[in-house]
C-alpha cells in the first residue's frame, strides 16, 4: 500500500487549506457560514449564466465531434465508390477477357476437327505422321487455351465478388422477406 497517493495528497491540502481559512475568519462555523454564503449568492447570481456555458460548451462539443466524424464517413464512402468503380471495370474486363478466349476456343475445336479429318484423309505414312503431329500441335494448343478460359473465370469470378453486392434496404431490415435469400 502506498502511504501519499495523489488523492490522499489532495486530500490533505484540502484540510490544510480549510484549517487556514477557519483561522483566519474566526473558527470553523463561522468560516463555513462565510463559504455558504457566497457559495448561494453566486447561485443565485449566475445560475442562469452557468447553465447557459454549459449548453453552449456541449454544443461546440458535439458539433466538432459530428462535423468531423461526417467529414470521415464522406471521405471513406468516396474511397468506397472509387474502389467499387475500379471492380465493376476489373469485373467487366475479366468478363470480356473470358468471351474472348471462349471463341477463341470454338476457332479451336473447328481447326482440331479439321485436323481429324485430315489424319483420316491422308492416303500415306507420310501424310498421316504429319496430320497426327498437327493434330497433337492443335491438342497442346486447346489445352493452354482451356488452361487460360479456367483462370480467366477466376479471374472474372474474383473480380466480381470484390465488386460487391447490393442489399436493399428491406432485406437488410428483413434477411427472410421474400426475395432476399
């Protein structure tokens, strides 16, 4: 336990000071009949005025304290709409990206089928070695493709979870109204 706290150390100042002020107005109720006194006429003086600082003082308080806290919530929420612009862009050009390959990829089926025609058709060794390794060549190249469609969707799924989702604000008041699940 510690002997002189900061209270305990007020505390005995306050007592000290109050024994001074008693000594010097000639005890101790006639120095607490002085204190009331003037303690009931600043009441009666500046009730009014104390109240109305106070107010005054509150108010400045929660006007700087709601002033910037919605200077912060605009600022987050234009970062916000940035942020889901650069999505929605990203999300729209991975989709693009995935139609694109997709057709690529329809290129590719015609030339493989072409390519299997072609290993049929050939008349000798020589035609078919070179159909076949054509056709494995086109086979190598469908895979990458279809490697490259399965990472772009990815891509495009990703981008479009970060675009994020919209809930309406039935749904957020109610998750189980119809249409919100």
């Amino acid at each position: 336990m510690r002997i002189l706290t900061f209270k305990r150390l007020l505390g005995l100042a306050a007592i000290g000071y109050g024994y001074n002020y008693a000594k010097k107005h000639g005890g101790v109720s006639n120095a607490w009949n002085e204190l009331m006194g003037k303690a009931r006429m600043a009441i009666d003086r500046g009730r009014q005025t104390v109240i109305a600082a106070i107010g005054v003082v509150i108010a400045i308080i929660l006007i700087v304290k709601f002033q910037t806290s919605s200077e912060e919530a605009a600022e987050k929420q234009r970062q916000a709409e940035v942020e889901k612009e650069k999505a929605v862009k990203a999300a729209q050009e991975a989709q693009a990206l995935v139609d694109r390959l997709q057709r690529d990829l329809a290129d590719m089926d015609k030339k493989v089928s072409a390519a299997v025609d072609g290993v049929v058709a050939a008349q000798n060794d020589a035609d078919r070695a070179s159909a076949k390794a054509k056709l494995q060549e086109l086979n190598r190249q469908k895979y990458e493709m279809e490697k490259r469609i399965a990472e772009a969707k990815a891509a495009a799924a990703r981008a479009e979870r970060l675009k994020g989702a919209k809930v309406s604000a039935e749904c957020a008041n109610n998750p189980l109204a119809k249409g919100c699940m």
